[in-house]
C-alpha cells in the first residue's frame, strides 16, 4: 500500500510541475510571437505585400508604438491580451483598436481595427522596410 501511495504522490507531483513549466512556456511563446516591428501591408488577403508606409513597435509585448510615414507622426499605446489571439489597444491619442494575431492563415498577419476599418501588418523581413528615424 505505501509503494502505491509513493507512486501516486510522485505522477500528482511530475503533473502538477509540467502544467507549471507549461504556463511558462505559453507566456514566452507569446511575447516571441508579438514582440518586434511589423510593416504595413498592401491588403489582409489579396496583397499581403509590405507597404512600408506604416509600422508598428511592439516591445515587452505590452508596449506599441504606430508611426506613420506621411504625417511624421508617432503614437503610444498599450497592448491588452484579451484571450489567445484577441488583443485590445490603448492608444494615448484617438480610438482604442481590436487587434488579432495571426490572421491571414498561414501569413502571419497582425490585424487591426480601429473604427470598423481593418489594416494589417507584417513581420519585417528587408532593411527596406525599417521604419524611418523619427519612428525609433
């Protein structure tokens, strides 16, 4: 009886420090897929084509920044996960946004909403499409 109370208490114990490990492992496959600078594209589905026109920043996997090319302008937010994949935006200026990560099947994408209008970006994957200095 002891031998099959030890072997019980050792599987409750090797189950309950692999679902710990898990959860460790889950939070840092997602700060890998989200961190990092993402470029606009052409289109969420037709041309997913890099459109280096806009960018986003994401550090900490909290942290974003929008910087766009015509304007000059730079924009704050915060990053919220909701639940896996679906993301809310704080921006400090304008409309919050919805964002999803990934869209566009094995693309990739970042989409985001902001007032019913949905854009999406990329990963960068050509020193072309770095965002200009003033977006840094």
């Amino acid at each position: 009886m002891k031998k099959i109370s030890l072997i019980i208490a050792m599987a409750v114990s090797a189950s309950v420090f692999y679902c710990q490990s898990g959860d460790k492992t889950g939070a840092i496959d997602d700060k890998t897929l989200l961190e990092g600078t993402w470029v606009l594209t052409s289109n969420c589905v037709t041309d997913p084509a890099p459109n280096p026109s806009a960018w986003l920043i994401i550090n900490n996997n909290r942290d974003i920044k929008s910087c766009y090319k015509k304007t000059s302008s730079v924009v704050k937010g915060i990053l919220i996960k909701q639940n896996e994949g679906n993301y809310n935006i704080d921006w400090k200026e304008g409309p919050a946004s919805k964002a999803q990560y990934p869209v566009g099947g094995q693309l990739n994408l970042f989409g985001m909403t902001t007032e019913g209008s949905t854009i999406c970006y990329t990963r960068i994957k050509n020193p072309k499409q770095y965002p200009p200095v003033f977006c840094k």
